[in-house]
C-alpha cells in the first residue's frame, strides 16, 4: 500500500512534468507576465470580425514560436459603430483593466476621442483609421496602423493625368473620414494642371431621393469624371442611384478611393453589377506563398469562429492589423510589464473618471518602439515611421464581371506602371492595361460633354465687307440668327472642338444698329475689357497696346507685314550657260546615258561583220561614241550591214530628231521671252518717289505706316476688298491710287494667290505676332486654347483650313507673286520617247544574242569548264564572222575523219588559223565574199 502511494505521487510528477514540457515546446512560458491588451472593434461588422481572427492568430502565431516573459492577453470590447460605445470601451478598459495599449477603434470619428483619453493617460492608442485629420504628429501616443487616404491622392491625380482629363467632381461622405482627403486631392490635381470643379458632399443618412436628386444636379454639368470617397455601406445606395440616373453609360469615368476598392469584396452583387467599369485604387500587397498558407488557415478559423456568415474575403486591413499586433507583442517583450501599472493621482473630491485613471507607468521607450519600426510582414514592407505606416505601391483596378481585375500600379517613386516586380522595377511605364468603361466600351471617356445646361461663352465677331475668306458673318433673316464663317471661324471652332472639356459659345456681331462695323479693331478688343464680350474671334493680330486690355492665345498664322507692287517687262540678262536651260539636269543625263547605250548596242550588232567597227580597244571604244553622238547632226559616215542595226538606228533618228527639235524650240523662247520685276524694289524709292500707298480698313497697319516706314499720312488711302487692292495698283498713283499695298502677310498671301502674275512681294518683311484669340486677363480657358491651338499647327487639320480658304489657284506657283517659272524640258515629257528608243535597242541586242548562242551552241554543249566557255564565246565574238565559218569549214575538210569531241576540242586553237596574220588566198576571199553574203541576207 505505502508503494503504491508513492507510484502515484511519481506519476503525478511525471505528468507535471510533461505538461511544462509540452507547453515550453509550445512556445508558451506559464509564468510569463500577463500583458493586457484592449481591442476595441465593430464586432457586428464584418470587418471587425475578420479583424478580430487577424488579432487572435498573431498571439498565438507569435507565441507559440518560442518561450517569452510576457504574454499579451486581449481583451475586446465592442464598439457597435458608436462614437460613445467605443469611447466608453475605452475608457473601461483603462480603469478597470488597466490595459498597457488600445488597438482600435476602426473608424475615425470613434478614434478621434479615444486619440485624446490615450494621450490624457499616456497609453498608446492603435488605430486604423485612415483620416488624415487624426495627426500622429499632433498625438504622440497615436500610432496609425494603416495608410493614410491622403497617400493616394496622388495616385488618383495620376490617373487623371494619364487620361488627360482636366477636370473633376469629387463626391464624398460627410463625415471625418470623407472630408480629410478634400485637401490632399485638391493639391494633387493642381500639380497636374486639373482641378476640381464641383465637390458634392453626401450624407450618410440621406434619403434615396436625396442622392438621386444630387446626382441630376451633377448630371447637368459638363464634367463627367467623378472620384467618389465613401465606405461600403454608403456606396452601395449611391452606385444604384448612379445607375438608376443613366450615369453609369458610355461618357462617364468614375473613380473610386481606398478603403472602399479595397472592401469591394464586402459588397452585393446588385451594387456590383451598377459598378462595372469603375476604377479604383488600393493598397498593393504581394501575392507571397506565405500570404497564401496564411489565408488558408484564417479561412478555416474565421468559419469556425462565424459559422453564419458567407464567404468572406481576407483583406489588406486584416494583415496590418496581424503585422501590428506582432509589432506590439515585440514591444512587450522588450519592456516588459509595470507594477504597478497605473499611477494614480492624489485622491481628491473633484476627480472625474478620466482622472481618476492617472497615467500608465510603462516604461518610455514602450511607445517609442511601436512608433517606429520596419520589418517585413504578411502585408509587405510593414514600416511605422514617426506613428504613421507608410505607403508603398497602389494597385489600380478595374470593377468587371463579378469582382475586380487590375489594371496597374502606381508608386511615388515609378508613377503608373502596367507591371510591378516585387522590388518594384517599373516594367513598362505610363501604361495601364486594358479597362471596359462604363456602357462596356473600351474607349477612353473625354471626361466633358456638352451640359444640359450652363452659361455660353459670348464671342465677339468683327462685321466686314471684304476678305471674306477670313471671317464673314452673316444673319438669317427670319430668326436672325447670326452664322460666321471663314478661315479663323474654322480654326477657331477646330479648337474648341479638341478641348478636353466642353465649351458652349455664340457669335455676337460687332457692329451698330443699320449691321455696319462697329468700329476699328482696337474698338473690338476693348469689348472684352468693357465685359461685353467673353472672347473675340477673327482676323485680330496680336499688338502690343491691345495686350494691356486683353490676353492673346498663341497666333495661329504667320506674322509679318509685307508690301506689295506691280510689276514691269525687263530683258532677260545675259547668261554663259543659257544653252544648258532649255533642258532639266535629270534629261540631259538621260539623253547621255542613251547616247552611250545606243552605240554600245550598234557596236555589238557590227562588230563581226563591219571593219568600221574592229581595231584597236581605244578604236572600238571611240567608235561607240562617235557614231552615236555623230546622228545628233547626222554627221556619220560609216556604213552599217545588219538590219538589226538599221531598225535601232531608224528609231533612235527619230529620238535625235524629236530632241533635238525642242532643245532649239525651247532655247528660241527662252532668249526671247520678257522676265517680270516689280516696278519698286525698295521701301525707301516709294517714300522718296512719293508714291501713294493702300491699307486694309480697321487695320493697325496705318500706325505702323507712320512709325516704322515714316510715310506721310496724307498718302495713304483704304480699301476694304481684293478687287479694291487690284484696282489701285492697276491705275497706280498718278490716276489718284496706290503704287503699292501694305498689308499682313496672311492678306497678301490671299492676294497674290488670286494676281500673281500682276503683282510680286518686296523686300524686306516687317516682323508682327499674327493672329490671335482675345480673352479677358487671367482667363482660365487662355492656356488650353494656345495649347490646342499648337496641337491644330502641328497637325495636318491646320493645313487642310488653310487650303480651304487661303490654298493657292492654279497657275501661281509662288506666295510670294509673279516671278517666271521654270520652262526647262523636264524628263517626263519624253518618258514615252525613251521607253520606245529603249526597248528596240534591247530587243535587237536580245535577238543577236539568241542567235549568237546558236550558231556557237557547240561551244555551250562542250564539256569544257563555264570560264572555258566565255573564253571561247569572247573569241568567237572579237573575230570577224566570214573568216570564223571559213576556218570552221577547212578545219573539217582536214580533220573529217576525226571524232566530234576531239574537233570540238581543237576548234578554237591558234593552229586552225583564227590567229594568222597572213593574207587569205584568192579562194579564201571570194568563199569570204560568198559568205558575207549569205550572211548578211540573214541579219
């Protein structure tokens, strides 16, 4: 009995025994000190739920890795999305539990007040709200464990900027939360050149109708991209509304912020469904195997702890806050636990509850070591600089189908990128991938429309009777409306065609009550000051003394005011090479590479049956020229014996003859024809000569006249039209009109193309802005319309317009008026006549060959090598043809009995006699003549 007692006592040792063991194997010290954590959460959200999984299994992960002297036991409290729960939970916890630390409360109107009892009694307040309004810097025991919204204020205004909008409507929620991110994204769109042009602010307790009734207000307007910054619960009803207004079609952009894109999983699939082609952005988090193992064990512990609840996803949120519990169980250990844990004040008859805490005894560096850490976590790069978690990548994307697929990223560094590696190298840079917009179109919304309503722009229009190509306006006579037209009307309506906004305009005519003009130029512009008119359109160049009223665009013509002068007969001055002109550069190298071509083919064509064309190398080579240069007077001598010779030498004639014949046309008109010069060559022999000069009616140039080219006023007269310009110059100064024109260039370019061979420019061309738009000083619209309008000259619209109302008429061939025009025969007028010469000379080169390798087809079919061959063709061919076949024919009588190979072979050796030198025999020659004769019938 007594062993037995003590077999039981041994065993129970045993069994303590084990069980320290078991639980030092599991990381867990029995004696560690109990470190008190509250954890104040919405736990009937589903966010708070899944936070509260993250929290419980980043103890136990970070526990049961070794043993540790302290342990954090949670505690959680409720906040039941109040202000005043969450704030009483705290304040619970602080007095009863006497917590080390406080992670939560989630939103940020619930942690505004919490913010201030953990600075009251020192105890570090661990929030993830995102408002940038709750200021670590301004907290010192406030420590955010999430990005701030403010941080993607820049990643929106780069999406904006990667589309070209200019400008936005933001839609947010009333509350903390909605408005801080107000003045970030504001100054993030000023960088960018945008702005906001309308923010509406929606309550989270407003009506169905009331959202409906501000989304037509914002329906009304032009802009139609919105940035909408709300949480979940909000942003549900406010889509469907968007969709039940049509707002959710083909034109409109919406972007939506984070947290919203990043709890898109949270909401319906009706809301959905009215979001598709939403873009969004959200914090990146890579997609890392132990992220993956993670997920997967919080998916089964979640459904274990919620067994009701669908199928929830794990988010972002739910991984800082598994990093940061693993951050403030370090800090833990690192201090360790204060006893007592709370000092507390002098006991006093006015203490509150609040004071009644007194402060946490942790040790100082408990805070500091939270504030301020980095490691590599679940969620990434977890780094906490001075309490704020700092941000990294954005991913960018896109509500389609069921969910959301991305698009891009964005990063402070990189900008927008299609691709990030983990490191973030940007892979290719300023692209997204491909987006289905709102009404399933893949096309980029314009981000403005035309407003269902909405002031117009009040553009004023000069009223003028001539150089109507400019601008002409006109009124309908039954409703009178008023219709411009001409060439600033289009650039002008071009412009506000490619704005990246809509703007709604209307010509208003200036001019007096009877429709006359209204006044001089400077008249015009002066409107815009006197707020009569919003802009002025028309032929307006841009001076100096208009600018103090008014802000010009960029000038949309060419500047310079230019004079132009009839013109007068002069001779043609003498010219050493005026024999060369009659005829382009590219015809006469034709005509010599012809030359050449021709010869060669008659020198092959005679060679073996013409003594002319045999001798020496430097005899043949000299003959290929002379007797194809000798035909351009017809002066060669050499008789020719093949017909295909006479059938080239018949058409080339006729080439010579037909050239030759327009050279000396051509050469007679020109050493004849008069050359034009204007009857003034400078500025000073119109002034000296006192001459007359003419200007355009309400034009600056009469200034000009005075100050610059120092005429006298009382020469100077005005037109009002083209055919007025004509008509002075015609009659000139001593009938009482002009000797010259001064104008703008753009009007004299218009005029020279219509009398160019009346009238010609002179030198020198007095340098002005050209013509602009006029808008009132400070003017918004000024940058975008220069803007467009250098967009408009680089493109080829520009020069359409101009073609369409300033393009030269047939027949002048220079802006700058009458000069002669070059009258040099040019190659395609006789493209036919070389083709023609070119191919006979061909063909007959072709035939002779042919019939070349026929007659030597025993020299081809030989056995002997290709270079043998050619050898033996050359010789062939530098022989004389009657004594090749008199040789040939001897050679067999001699050798009749040999075989065919082995006379082949022999053929062309020197002992055959091709070689001698020695005169042929009276036989010899008459089977020659015999020969040549039968020969020369064939060719």
């Amino acid at each position: 009995m007594q062993i037995s007692k003590w077999s039981l006592h041994l065993l129970m040792i045993m069994i303590m025994i084990m069980i320290i063991c078991v639980d030092q194997s599991d990381g867990y010290n029995a004696t560690a000190a109990k470190a008190d954590v509250g954890i104040i959460l919405d736990l009937n959200q589903t966010v708070g739920k899944i936070l509260k999984t993250c929290i419980s299994m980043a103890i136990d992960d970070f526990y049961s890795k070794q043993s540790f002297n302290t342990m954090i036991v949670p505690h959680f409290r409720d906040a039941s999305n109040s202000s005043a729960a969450a704030a009483s939970a705290a304040i619970d916890l602080l007095k009863n539990t006497q917590v080390m630390a406080i992670f939560g409360p989630q939103r940020s109107i619930q942690a505004d007040f919490v913010i201030d009892i953990g600075d009251l009694v020192r105890v570090p307040i661990i929030s993830q709200s995102t408002s940038p309004l709750l200021s670590p810097t301004e907290s010192p025991h406030f420590v955010r464990a999430s990005w701030c919204s403010s941080s993607q204020a820049k990643a929106i205004a780069a999406i904006v900027k990667n589309f070209g909008w200019r400008e936005v409507v933001v839609v947010y929620e009333d509350t903390t939360y909605g408005s801080g991110l107000m003045p970030f994204l504001s100054e993030g769109l000023m960088q960018i050149n945008a702005l906001v042009s309308y923010q509406s602010i929606v309550s989270p307790s407003a009506e169905d109708d009331r959202i409906l009734q501000e989304l037509y207000k914002m329906k009304t307007m032009q802009t139609r991209v919105f940035v909408v910054h709300m949480l979940p619960y909000l942003a549900t009803r406010f889509f469907k509304m968007a969709k039940e207004a049509e707002m959710m079609r083909e034109g409109y952009a919406w972007i939506i912020a984070d947290v919203l894109t990043s709890l898109l999983h949270y909401v319906d699939s009706e809301t959905i469904e009215a979001m598709q082609g939403v873009l969004g952005v959200k914090a990146y988090v890579p997609r890392s195997e132990e992220v993956r193992r993670f997920s997967k064990r919080w998916r089964k512990r979640f459904d274990r702890e919620n067994p009701e609840m669908e199928r929830t996803e794990l988010d972002v949120v739910g991984l800082w806050a598994y990093d940061t519990v693993t951050v403030l169980a370090e800090a833990v250990e690192h201090v360790g636990v204060a006893s007592p844990r709370f000092s507390k004040p002098v006991e006093g008859w006015n203490l509150t509850d609040l004071e009644a805490i007194g402060t946490s005894n942790s040790d100082p560096s408990f805070i500091h070591l939270i504030r301020n850490c980095k490691f590599k976590g679940l969620s990434g790069d977890f780094n906490i600089s001075n309490g704020q978690l700092q941000p990294s990548a954005f991913e960018i994307v896109s509500v389609y189908g069921r969910g959301e697929c991305t698009v891009g990223f964005w990063s402070e560094r990189n900008g927008i990128s299609k691709e990030l590696k983990c490191d973030d190298e940007v892979q290719e840079k300023g692209n997204l991938g491909g987006i289905l917009w709102p009404g399933a179109t893949s096309t980029v919304p314009k981000g403005w429309e035309i407003p269902t309503s909405g002031k117009k722009l009040r553009v004023g229009v000069p009223v003028k009777k001539g150089f109507t190509e400019f601008i002409k306006v006109e009124r309908n006579q039954e409703n009178k409306a008023v219709k411009a037209t001409g060439f600033c009307i289009d650039v002008f309506e071009e412009v506000m065609k490619s704005m990246p906004y809509a703007v709604q305009f209307e010509y208003i005519p200036f001019e007096t009550i009877d429709g006359q003009s209204g006044g001089n130029y400077n008249d015009l512009v002066y409107q815009i000051f006197a707020e009569e008119y919003d802009a002025v359109v028309g032929d307006v160049t841009i001076v100096a003394n208009r600018s103090n009223f008014v802000d010009f665009t960029f000038p949309y013509t060419e500047s310079g005011v230019a004079i132009v002068v009839p013109i007068k007969d002069q001779d043609r001055k003498k010219n050493a090479w005026i024999f060369m002109k009659p005829l382009t550069t590219s015809l006469w190298l034709t005509i010599g590479a012809f030359f050449v071509f021709t010869g060669f083919v008659i020198w092959v064509l005679e060679h073996r049956v013409n003594k002319h064309f045999q001798g020496q190398v430097m005899q043949q080579v000299g003959m290929i020229f002379w007797f194809s240069f000798s035909t351009l007077v017809f002066a060669h001598r050499e008789r020719v014996k093949s017909n295909l010779t006479r059938f080239v030498l018949i058409v080339w004639v006729f080439v010579v003859l037909v050239l030759t014949s327009s050279y000396t046309a051509n050469l007679t008109s020109m050493l004849t024809l008069q050359q034009l010069q204007p009857k003034v060559n400078e500025v000073n022999d119109l002034v000296k000569n006192g001459e007359y000069v003419g200007y355009q009616e309400g034009s600056f140039v009469s200034g000009f006249l005075m100050d610059s080219m120092k005429f006298d006023s009382s020469k100077f007269r005005i037109y009002s039209s083209l055919e007025d310009y004509d008509d002075a110059l015609s009659k000139g100064s001593r009938d009482g009109e002009v000797g010259a024109v001064v104008d703008e260039l753009p009007y004299i370019r218009l005029f020279l193309s219509k009398y160019c061979h009346k009238y010609t420019m002179i030198w020198p061309t007095y340098r002005t802005s050209g013509f602009g738009f006029a808008f009132p000083k400070g003017s918004p619209l000024l940058p975008d319309v220069s803007r467009q309008i250098l967009k408009l000259k680089e493109d080829d619209k520009m020069l359409v317009i101009t073609r369409k109302w300033l393009g030269e008429e047939e027949g002048c061939n220079s802006s700058d008026g009458a000069v002669i025009a070059s009258e040099s025969l040019t190659l395609d007028s006789f493209r036919g006549l070389f083709l023609i010469a070119g191919l006979s000379s061909s063909s007959a080169l072709v035939v002779y060959l042919c019939v070349f390798m026929y007659d030597n087809r025993c020299i081809l079919t030989s056995t002997c090598s290709f270079k043998k061959k050619i050898c033996d063709l050359g010789r062939v061919f530098c022989k004389e043809k009657g004594r090749d076949l008199l040789s040939t024919a001897a050679d067999s009588r001699g050798r009749g009995e040999r075989g065919v190979a082995q006379s082949q072979e022999g053929m062309f050796s020197q002992d055959d006699g091709f070689s001698t030198t020695e005169p042929a025999t009276p036989m010899h020659d008459n089977h020659i003549e015999l020969v040549q004769i039968d020969q020369h019938s064939l060719f």
